[in-house]
C-alpha cells in the first residue's frame, strides 16, 4: 500500500501517460471535496493559512509529514510480525488517513495559489486547479512525487498550525493590555 512490494510501481507506470493524468485528476479531485466537506473550517483555515504563510507552513510540515511517513512505513513492515497486528495497523491506518487529507489540503493552497495569480481566488477554482496540477505532474514519476511531496509537507504544516494554534493572544479579547492605538 505505502512501499510497493514490487508490482505496483511497474503496473502505475505501465499505464498510458494519459491514463496516469486522468487518474491522478480524478484522485486528487475526489480526495480534495471529500476532505473539505468532511473538515469544511479546519480545511478552509488551512488552506488560507498555507497560503499566508508558505515558509512557516514547510517549517512545520516537513518535520511532521516525515513522522508521519516514517510510522506509516514502519507500521507496514512490521505488519507480519507477532506485534504488528496491534501496533502495525493503527501506523499503517494513520497513515492511510492523515497523508491523503493533509496532501489534498496541499493541493488546494497550490492550485488556489495559481489561481489567484490568474485571477481567480476562490476555493473551488484551487481545488480545480490543484487536481489540474495533479493530472499534469502524472506524465512523470518524479514530477508526480515532487508535487505530492510538497504539497504533502504544506498541507501538514498548515494542518498543525490550524490544530494546535487555535487561540493565543491574537484574539483581541484575550489581551491583557489594551493595543497601543487604544491607550
């Protein structure tokens, strides 16, 4: 599923380039809705803040997008194990979750990005955008694995941002000291 055993990769390269384009299309448009309309605020929040903030977003996702590979891998392997039916699984399972959501979140900000470039800053323009982007990186294993890599590494910086920084003293009710133009 995550490492190929063998097969997989030939069969996926296998195929006809215009075949890998619409399959990789129709995936990552298909991921994309099904993660934003199942997570609609944390979703929308983290695209917009991917978006605000890139450099951060990577800082943050490289490391955890990493984490998150490596349990997923390990979990895989150890599988066949005595111990991996209880501690392989759930690796593997996170994985399954969290890479397809935080990869289409990453997606999304990219082709949303361009679109905006282009003139058009809406939310279902970059998720169009994003599975075009998606498509035309499917000519290519190594342009596929770039654009999955950093859209997976932005997606999950943006994530954990939105998750873990949810408040903090930037909510002006918070404040314990009036802003400086308000003395």
């Amino acid at each position: 599923m995550l490492a190929p055993s063998g097969g997989e990769l030939e069969a996926y390269r296998s195929l006809e380039p215009l075949v890998r384009m619409g399959v990789q299309f129709a995936a990552t448009a298909l991921v994309a809705m099904v993660v934003f309309g199942l997570v609609q605020n944390v979703s929308r929040r983290a695209v917009s803040k991917s978006r605000q903030s890139p450099i951060i977003s990577l800082c943050i996702g490289i490391p955890g997008f990493l984490i998150v590979v490596g349990l997923a891998s390990t979990g895989y392997l150890i599988v066949d194990t005595d111990i991996g039916t209880f501690f392989g699984i759930p690796m593997v399972i996170l994985g399954a979750v969290v890479l397809p959501a935080t990869m289409a979140i990453g997606c999304v900000a990219i082709g949303r990005t361009v679109a905006a470039r282009l003139g058009d800053d809406r939310l279902a323009t970059g998720l169009f955008v994003g599975a075009l982007a998606s498509g035309a990186a499917g000519l290519s294993l190594p342009a596929t694995v770039a654009l999955f890599g950093l859209a997976g590494m932005l997606g999950t910086g943006a994530f954990i941002r939105v998750l873990f920084g949810a408040s903090g003293a930037t909510s002006p009710d918070d404040r314990t000291v009036p802003p400086a133009n308000k003395i």
